[in-house]
C-alpha cells in the first residue's frame, strides 16, 4: 500500500518532458505560498518524493519523526556531495571562476562547490528541483534556473569558465545529451573547461538502444516514466562530446572513496574537455 502510495505522489509531481522529476508548475507555486517558518520542511518533502534525490525508508530511520528523517536524509546527501566536491571536482575549480552546474536537482553540489568559486549558475529542467534548491541550498554566489530558453537566456554566452555535470548525462537520451551539450559549448568561454560523471556499460547500465528493444509494457513503462539508466563506452562519449568542439580529452578515475563503493565506482569517469577556439 505504501509504495501503491509513494507511485501515485510520485506520479503527480513529475513534469510534461521526459525524465522531468519534480517537474510540475504546482510545486513551486505552492512552495511560495507556504509561511516561511514552514517552507524547509515542505521543499524536504517535495524532494523525497522522488527517489532519484533522497531515500528516506532506511532502517535507521525507523524510530525517527517525519520532520527528523527529512533532516537526517539531507545531511546524508549533504555530506555525500562534499565528499564529491572535495574528490572529484574540487581540483577543477579556481576561485575566480564563473561555473554553470548543469543538472542542479535540488542543488547540493551547488552548494558544496560555490565555497570554491566567485558564482555559479545552478540549472536544472525541473522547476520543482530549482524552487527547493532555492529553500534548502540557497547562496549568496549561487544563481538557481530552470534549464529552459528563459533561464539559459539569464547565462550570457562564453561568460562561464567550467561547467560541470554530475549524475546527469547516463539519464539523457543521445537527443538530449546533444542539446545539452550545445548550450555547455555556447556557454562556455574559448578554453572553458567540461567535466562530465559518465557512466560506462555494464549488466546494469544498458546503452540506449538496448532499452528501447524491451517492448514488454513493464519495459514501456520503466523507458516512458523511470529513471534512464544509459551506459554509453568512454569512446562514444568522445565522439559525442568532440562532435560540440571540444578536445583534449581526459578520463579519471574515482580514486578516494569509500570502499564498499569500488565495484560501482569502477565503471564510472570524470570525462575532461576543453572548448576549441
């Protein structure tokens, strides 16, 4: 019955465009009607209902209130994206640099990263995403938008020194991941630098094709209304990437982390590149 329940909160917070979680107009204009004393608690809770962002049905949690496993669920994202922050991504960011966080769900990275950074413009398709952004990881150096023709308009071009993308491209259709891909170039300045988490295929990670060939309504319904799960080779990527005038390309490893991570982690790349002239 409770998760018949969490599919149907679920279902109603999702956006018109695919992989568009939290996405309804309705989030935010609750959320600005809600007193302020009240509106933490509310954007946690809007967060929770999507599973990509925060997993609040955990054993340790069992014994808590509703307002303490939204807290607790917070700080355990929170401390996971410093962790990011200060292994992956830290080493790629200067202190005068002007960053464009693609991908921004509710803004965790946002947060952690602008200690490191003079701005950053956070943009994410999801208008529920950014209005909790704005409530629980509000900056004064962090500019939250949706990532649509009027928030990109607000980011003029060739004024951003890096851009980074973390968790988002293996959820992105080739289409999509193009288009994306364009707005990173137009962005960005000559020499700007790309940082992209890729994911590589494994007997998870299928390529996007693979997920299209299941014509079962349970494959139907997982493709049109689940979370994409692309793996895509580091070469495809490459090539992809190279098509929107980048080069220079590096591929990281994840080096640091918890071990119990090693065998996810190994399939995973911080991918590096830089705008041509």
């Amino acid at each position: 019955m409770n998760k018949l329940l969490n599919v149907m909160k679920w279902g109603l917070t999702l956006g018109k465009e695919p992989q568009n979680f939290l996405g309804a107009k309705w989030i935010g204009k609750f959320l600005a009607k809600v007193p302020e004393k009240n509106r933490r608690l509310w954007a946690l809770r809007f967060v929770s209902m999507s599973p990509h962002y925060f997993i609040t049905e955990l054993p340790e949690y069992r014994n808590m209130s509703n307002a303490e496993v939204l807290e607790a669920s917070f700080e355990s994202v929170r401390e996971s994206r410093i962790n990011i922050v200060e292994k992956l991504l830290k080493a790629h960011l200067e202190k005068d640099f002007t960053v464009l966080d693609y991908g921004c769900g509710p803004g965790f990275i946002a947060k952690v990263a602008s200690d490191f950074v003079k701005k950053i413009y956070a943009i994410d398709i999801s208008s529920g995403a950014i209005a909790c952004a704005k409530i629980i990881n509000a900056a004064e150096n962090i500019e939250y938008l949706q990532a649509n023709d009027e928030g990109l308009s607000q980011i003029p071009d060739e004024s951003v020194d890096a851009v980074y993308s973390y968790a988002v491209v293996q959820h992105l259709t080739d289409k999509v991941l193009n288009l994306v891909l364009a707005n990173c170039r137009r962005k960005l300045k000559k020499g700007g630098k790309l940082l992209l988490h890729i994911q590589l295929p494994n007997d998870i990670w299928k390529s996007e094709a693979d997920w299209e060939k299941d014509n079962s309504l349970k494959g139907k319904l997982k493709y049109n209304y689940g979370l994409h799960c692309f793996g895509r080779t580091e070469e495809r990527y490459c090539e992809i990437v190279g098509q929107h005038g980048f080069g220079d390309f590096q591929l990281e490893k994840f080096k640091g982390f918890d071990a119990q991570y090693d065998e996810e982690l190994k399939f995973q790349r911080l991918l590096i590149a830089y705008k041509n002239g």
